[in-house]
C-alpha cells in the first residue's frame, strides 16, 4: 500500500514567500522575523506560486511609470496598471467580490482585511511610483510624481480591473492543505499562495514527509481523546469525525458536500469541551475563531458570526450557547444553495462567501435548537471526569504537546485522508443525517480506517461500552431519534 504523499511546490524556496508571510519556525522555538510588507525587496515566484499552472499577468513594457487618473488618463487604463503591478507582488487580494489584504495580528496570526480607499492610497504606492499628468505654470502639459487621493483611490478599487487582475483567495491556513490533484492522487499545497481552490495562502512551512501508515496514524489519532470521558462510543467516533473534517473544508476533498454544526455539549462546566475544540484547532495550527452570543451591546450575534467569516480563517466557534439556538441566519448559512451566502458586516462590503469553506463548532451545557438546525447537527457528547482523576497523558499539557509535535499529528491526518483518496474516496450508504455526501464519507473512514480503534458508529446515540441504555438521552442531551440503520453493502 503507497504512502506517498507529492508536494505542490518547494516549501524550502524563499521565493514562494509573499509579502508579509511569516518564517518558519526556528530551532530554539522561536519565530523569525517576518518580511516586511513594505520592504518591496522580493516578488514571489509567479510559477510556483500558482500552482495549477496559470500565471498572473505581467506589467506593460513601454513604461515602468504608473499613472493615476487624470483628465487625459482613464480610470481604468490607471487601474489595469496599478492592480497588475500589485498582483504580481501578491500585496491585494480579492475576497467574495471584495479587495482585501493578508493582515497580521500581535500573535502573528495572518487574517483578511478589507483595503479601505485611504488605505489604499499608500498600498498604491507599493506597486511603483506614482505619476500624474498635469500642466506646469506655463499651461504646459507634463507629468510628474503625485500621491493618490482618496477620491481617486476609491474610483480605482471600484473598477472591473481590480476584479479580474488581482488575484482571488479564499482561505488563510497555518498548514500545509491536502488536495486531490488532476489524476486523483492526493497533493499538498505547501507555504505560499496557491490560485488552487479559489486561491489559498499557507503561512507556515511545515515538513509531512514521510507519510504514516494509517494504522499507525489512527492509532495515534485516538490517543490524543484518551483524557476525554464520553458517554458512548458513538461519541468518540464523532470526535473523530470532528477532527478529520478541516482537512476535508481546507482540500474541498468534498468540493459539494455541506458541513454540518458540531455541538459539543456537557453535563456539568468545566467537563473540556472547549478544550476539546482548541485541541482539534491547534492540529492544524489555527487559533479559534470565537463568536460569544451576547443580549446586549453593539451589534448581533448574525454580525459577528458574518465578521468572523470574512477574516478567511476557516474554524469558527460559537462559544457557550445557551437557552436555544435559533437562528435562521446560521441556518441559511449551513444550507447555503450553489455554495453562495452574501456575509454583511458594519462598514464592510458585503463579501460572497463561500459556507463550504468553513467549518463551525458550537459548545454549550445544555442548550435546545430548532429542528432544522438539527437536521444540520452533529452532537457530540462529553461527561465530566470523576471526582480525583488524574490527567496522565502526554507528561503535562495535550495542547502544549500537539503544538509542539503538531507536524506528526497533521502526518497523521493527511495519511488517513491520502488512504481514503486512493481509495477512490468511498462512503457508506448512511441515510440518517441531510449532509449526506459528508456523512457517508466520514462513516466509510470511522468503519475502514479506525476499525480497530473505534468500535462506535457516526449517527447512531445509543450505544454504551457495557451494552446498556441511551445515557446520553438519560442526562438530557436531547439526541435525535434514530430510524434502523441502513447497513452498508
């Protein structure tokens, strides 16, 4: 059985670097300084940079000027050399119709922002010298250098050119992404942007070679829940089901199915669902996402759930829900037809996002939802550890240790799903949740690849490791009722 595992670009070439990607990290633990943004020292190389062959287009020969609008210079003669000039250097990106940049936070965490016409002014600026055609005192006619003006920045990130030049992204990652290639193998994208996909950004460069067996992979995979108490089996396999699904959103393994909510729910606080997510989260390097319902202030939740997508990080979390969860928005967003669901937020353009994209995880110690919202659900049961029990895995910290060997566990993950690829990615006949094509994926992986290690199935409720009743029924969990499983052929 193959392992292999090929890499769309060299992760070791620092001209795959865009202008402000971070370094990797460095021996001692310590992150390198990262390029800056407005040092407009390098340029990414073009072909390796896009990956699925295309190459960005290439300034004009006859001037290396850059002329702002003007009455003898059209708006959008300005904006097809302006917008080329900075797609080659990747410092503009269009996001769901909408021109954005790869900002950084204090903890170094990459996120999209929307170029505003004043920041644009000095964004300009970094694609070459500005020149403007004027008249001299003489009512001559000459050019010379000028700054932007926020008028004209604003006609200029109006424009068709600023859509179709500059290049398309998507998502941010910390990870290297899994993606099936054009023969069907599976490939990983490596650090850099990627027009794949409708244009990804990896901001880490991470070693995954050589693969793991998969036996060995989903053996390691489960021990990291050995620390959680979970009421079923079925519970676990869920778990495991939450774990594998970014890579699945991050690749679009599964370019049409919907991904359904997680909720993880207990039976008393501080039983380590939140833990639990953040554990998932830092296996792929990503910090969370966290929307915290709130009744009062600026605002709604819908606006934060929308301001939360359109920063490109692909793990959302809706924190501590409580009472109901009824929300038409979130639900509209998990059914989103063709993959379209326009994100509005406060003095933001409205961005076309794309929910296949994303992957939402709610916790809760007990909260009701619609029915519609459970038939997009997925539960995921967790019970509060005995009284005196003693953490003993991994020598300390499971998030310090994940993160610390966060390139094993991805290993891991991504010979699994290269497994499932190979396979000719297959899935069960399961009929007992809306989001079919995902489900019937994930039960396929849960009965084939960690046979050995779980024995729980991914929609049943109702099974016990000493073969007794629905306990999580029993502690009120609300599980959904479940007709007789269709078994697989």
């Amino acid at each position: 059985m193959s392992n292999v595992i090929t890499a769309a670009s060299d992760p070791g070439d620092d001209r795959n670097a865009r202008f402000g990607a971070p370094e990797p990290v460095n021996s001692d633990g310590t992150q390198p300084e990262r390029e800056d943004l407005r040092s407009g020292n390098d340029v990414p190389n073009a072909d390796k940079n896009h990956t699925d062959g295309g190459t960005p287009p290439t300034p004009p020969d006859d001037s290396d000027r850059l002329y702002l609008p003007s009455a003898t210079y059209k708006i959008c003669r300005s904006a097809r050399r302006i917008f080329t000039a900075l797609a080659i250097k990747f410092i503009m990106f269009v996001h769901g119709g909408v021109t954005v940049e790869i900002a950084w936070t204090g903890k170094n965490r990459a996120e999209l922002r929307e170029v505003t016409p004043s920041m644009a002014r000095s964004r300009f600026e970094l694609a070459g010298e500005l020149w403007r055609d004027g008249t001299d005192n003489h009512g001559k006619k000459i050019s010379r250098p000028s700054r932007c003006s926020e008028d004209n920045a604003k006609a200029l990130l109006a424009t068709i050119e600023a859509q179709e030049l500059l290049p398309p992204i998507a998502i941010l990652s910390n990870s290297p992404i899994l993606i099936v290639d054009e023969k069907g193998a599976p490939q990983i994208l490596g650090y850099g942007y990627h027009r794949n996909l409708g244009g990804v950004h990896v901001s880490e460069r991470l070693n995954l070679e050589p693969p793991m067996p998969v036996e060995v992979a989903a053996k390691a995979l489960t021990s990291t829940l050995g620390d959680f108490r979970f009421p079923t089996r079925d519970d676990k396999a869920r778990a495991i089901a939450a774990m594998l699904t970014p890579a699945i959103v991050y690749g679009q393994l599964l370019p049409e199915a919907k991904i359904p909510l997680f909720i993880f729910e207990a039976d008393r606080s501080q039983t380590g669902k939140g833990h639990l997510v953040e554990l998932i989260a830092s296996l792929y390097g990503e910090e969370l996402n966290i929307v915290v319902p709130r009744n009062g202030g600026v605002g709604s939740p819908d606006e934060d759930f929308n301001a939360a997508l359109v920063k490109g990080r692909s793990i959302i979390v809706l924190d501590n829900l409580r009472g109901q969860l009824d929300s038409m928005h979130i639900e509209s967003f998990l059914t989103a037809p063709n993959g379209r669901f326009m994100a509005r937020t406060f003095r933001r353009a409205p961005a076309d996002i794309d929910p296949r994209r994303y992957v939402i995880f709610a916790t809760s110690n007990g909260f009701k939802t619609t029915p519609d919202m459970e038939n997009r659900a997925i539960r995921i049961a967790l019970l509060k550890q005995r009284e005196g029990y003693e953490f003993r895995r991994f020598r300390g910290n499971v998030l310090t240790y994940i993160s610390a060997h966060r390139a094993f566990y991805l290993r891991c993950i991504y010979s699994i799903m290269s497994e499932w690829i190979r396979q000719g990615r297959p899935g069960t006949r399961e009929t007992r949740h809306s989001f079919r094509e995902w489900t019937r994926a994930m039960d396929w992986i849960l009965q084939n690849i960690f046979r050995a290690h779980i024995s729980g199935r991914l929609m049943d409720y109702d099974r016990l490791p000493d073969g007794g009743t629905d306990l999580a029924a029993d502690l009120g969990f609300g599980a959904p009722e479940n007709p007789p499983r269709d078994a697989q052929e």
